[in-house]
C-alpha cells in the first residue's frame, strides 16, 4: 500500500489508508514492546503507536533511539480511536529520520519564563504556544474580513515617520540620512489622508512604542488594526468598534474552539459578549473608582483603574469623553463641553483593560494647527496633515485596536508576551 502525504490537521479523512506524515517527534513513552510516539507536523499533534512485532528491528530501534524535535518521516495506516487526542492514532509500519536532534533544551518539565523566552524560537513548537498563534491568526483574519464587508479598503502606511502621532516621549528614534525618523506608533494620520481619499480604509502593522513599562499588558512592539472613516461621528464610530468585536469574539468561539479548551480557557465570559456594550463617561467612571482606586479629576487612566471600572460589568465597557489634556492632540473636543473630548476606551472585562482606542478627529484647521502649538509639537512636520483640513475637510472618526491585547483577553493569558511569535519587552530584544 503506497502511503500519500497527509497533515495532521487532515489525517480524519484518510482511516483505513496508509499515509506518510512530514513533521517532528514531540514526545515519546513505551510500554513493554509499543512506543507511543507524538509526531507534530504544524497542523496539529498526533499519536504513532510503534509495535515490535509489526516493524523491522532497525525500525523499532529508531523509534526507541530518536531524541526529542527530531526530524522524521512516518509512515503508517490512520486508526479512528476515540482514546487520543484528537480521535485518530497511526499504526506505524515505518520511519525514516531526517536529521536526529541533539539533546533538547525544552523537556516536557516546567521551565521559567526568561529560560523560556531566551528559547522562544523553539518555545512557539509547544502545543499550549500553537494554540495561541492559532487564535492570533484567527483574530487578524476576522478583523480583516470584518472590515472588507463593511466596504474599508487596506492601505498601507509607514513605519518610518517624521514626527510622533501621540507624543514625543515614546519614541523610537533613528537615523534617515541626514536628519532624523522615528518607528511609527500609529498609522491613524496618514490613514485620516487615505480616508479623504477613499472613504473608508484601514491599516494593519507594526507599531512601536518606547514605554519604559514592564507590566504584563505592555510590549515594544506590537500589532495594530486602524479603521478610519470620513463622515463617521463619535456615535458611528463606537457602533462600529463594537460590531468589531462581536464579530471577533463569535469567530473565534466558533473557528478556534478547540485552541480555547487546550488553553484551559473558560469560555462562558467569551459566549457572553453580545451587544450592546455598557457606556459611562469619565465622571461616571470617576465614581466607579472612588471606593477602590480613586482617581482626581483630569487624571488619566492606569491599568488599575481600567481594571476596576471593568470589574462592574461582564462584556466589554466604553469609557468616554475623558478630559482634553489627557488625549492626543488630534482629538475632537465635545461641542457641549469643550473641556472632553469625543473619545473612548473600550476596557475588556475580567482584568485585561484597554482593547480599542479612538474617537472623532478634529476637522476644524485653526482648532487643529493651535492644538498642535500647545502640545509642543512642530507644526513644519504636520503642514500636510494641516492639509486634510484645508481641502475638503469632513467629519471623520476612526479607532486602533491592539491585536496582542485582544488575543490575550481571549485567550486568558496572564501575560501579553505569550500573544506575539517573537516579543519586544523592556529588557528583552533576543531572540
């Protein structure tokens, strides 16, 4: 019997026949004359049973020999056993190893996160970091998909930038010839350019950030997805974020069901996330907080008060209308109430914080070019986004949600750095 190539992910549909699996050996047990072998492939993880009495000698000295991530082709006939994980098992009738690994520093014992992530380059082999990169991919593409059926359109914009889109005190600088770049923290104002161009566009990419922060929620550098929309207002915008995130949520639970149980991860709060998103504004948040972690009025948010705002609700929570001085530059001010501004936070519950944030962007050009003076920044370097405002100015909202945050929410991660293949931490550019 000619054994075909078959993946793991896809072995359900070959029973009976014998096939031929390209992967690695994960993991290895015996018993008298079996071995148990646990054959990875990147599709998943599946058990090889290994009899002496059904293989050359040669064979079942391999099996009994080969070390951990030791490369191999194996070769057998597909069993449906609802013992296994999975619900198949291969009955081997033979193995060749292409290349028999020195000894492994990853066992199957506990290791400490810094040995861990000094090997993340072979951590990510592990069923528990599979997992996770599978609900990332999975996040990303839902976000994608979300946005073309809602007629937004990618654009591209640049990691090398000029001046700073939120501030001058988390940059990354560099040098561009003769003068000097910085690592983009956002994309949102060339994307406001694109969406006077086309309507309704986004970007997806690499942000950095320059926070000397080593908290469990922060990264250097991290991945976002940027809406933007002429003729969309704070109200517009919100509905939007929050279609988002059902949207999200239900693709996972529904694609990525079987990575959520690997993870030990409780969907019930998950299956809950249904619309319509509790709002409070600033002050009401204010009073949330003064019993727990009380907050003076013109303060930002840190991760506690996140935390506990959220802890009063069971979905997602918009926070809004947070003062002026405490928002970026670009941030429309509230026409009843110039001292907020038509913004929001959109806080995950069971302790994750801040997914989404955004709000409606100042359309006005004098408003916009005196905000700018009074943050410091210079205004030579946003003569063109002063443009926007110049010809053809619109209304006009948009949003960044932070993808490492959002899979760590669904996920149940303990920290953000399980959420990226390679993380960026204060103390960690390696590997």
């Amino acid at each position: 019997m000619t054994a075909r190539p078959a993946t793991v992910e896809e072995v359900g549909r070959h029973v009976g026949a014998s096939v031929e699996l390209r992967g690695w050996l994960y993991n290895r047990r015996k018993a008298g004359k079996l071995q148990f072998l646990i054959i990875r492939d990147g599709t998943g993880f599946l058990q090889a049973v290994a009899s002496e009495a059904d293989l050359p000698p040669e064979v079942f000295e391999l099996c009994r020999s080969l070390g951990q991530e030791s490369s191999i082709l194996a070769r057998g006939v597909v069993r449906a056993d609802p013992r296994s994980p999975g619900g198949y098992e291969l009955s081997l009738t033979g193995l060749e190893a292409l290349q028999a690994a020195e000894e492994y520093p990853i066992s199957l014992k506990e290791h400490g996160a810094d040995f861990l992530l000094d090997h993340r380059h072979l951590w990510l082999r592990t069923p528990r970091q599979h997992a996770i990169i599978r609900v990332r991919a999975e996040v990303i593409a839902a976000c994608r998909d979300f946005l073309d059926g809602q007629g937004f359109l990618l654009v591209d914009t640049p990691i090398l930038t000029p001046a700073a889109c939120e501030g001058t005190t988390t940059l990354f600088e560099t040098g561009y010839f003769d003068t000097t770049a910085y690592l983009a923290q956002s994309g949102q104002l060339y994307n406001e350019a694109a969406a006077m161009a086309f309507g309704r566009v986004y970007c997806f990419g690499p942000t950095f950030r320059a926070e000397k922060s080593r908290t469990r929620r922060h990264l250097m550098e991290f991945w976002m997805v940027e809406p933007e929309a002429a003729y969309l207002d704070f109200e517009g915008n919100l509905t939007l974020q929050e279609a988002m995130i059902v949207h999200i949520v239900e693709r996972v639970l529904a694609k990525r069901r079987a990575e959520l149980e690997r993870l030990e991860r409780d969907t019930a709060p998950l299956e809950g996330v249904r619309p319509p998103f509790p709002r409070v504004s600033y002050d009401e948040a204010l009073r949330l907080l003064e019993p727990v972690e009380p907050l003076a009025w013109g303060e930002d948010f840190g991760a506690p008060h996140e935390v506990a705002v959220a802890g009063h609700f069971d979905r997602p929570v918009f926070v809004h209308r947070f003062p002026a001085k405490v928002k970026a530059f670009y941030m429309k001010p509230d026409p009843e109430r110039p001292d907020v501004v038509l913004g929001a936070d959109l806080l995950a519950p069971e302790g994750y914080g801040e997914i989404i944030g955004g709000g409606e962007r100042l359309a006005d050009h004098e408003t916009l070019r005196r905000r700018i003076r009074e943050h410091g920044l210079p205004e030579e370097a946003f003569r063109w986004y002063l443009d926007l405002r110049r010809y053809g100015s619109v209304p006009h909202s948009g949003f960044g949600l932070g993808i490492e945050r959002v899979v760590a929410w669904l996920c149940g991660l303990e920290h953000i750095r399980e959420a990226i293949p390679f993380p960026r931490l204060l103390n960690r550019i390696y590997p």
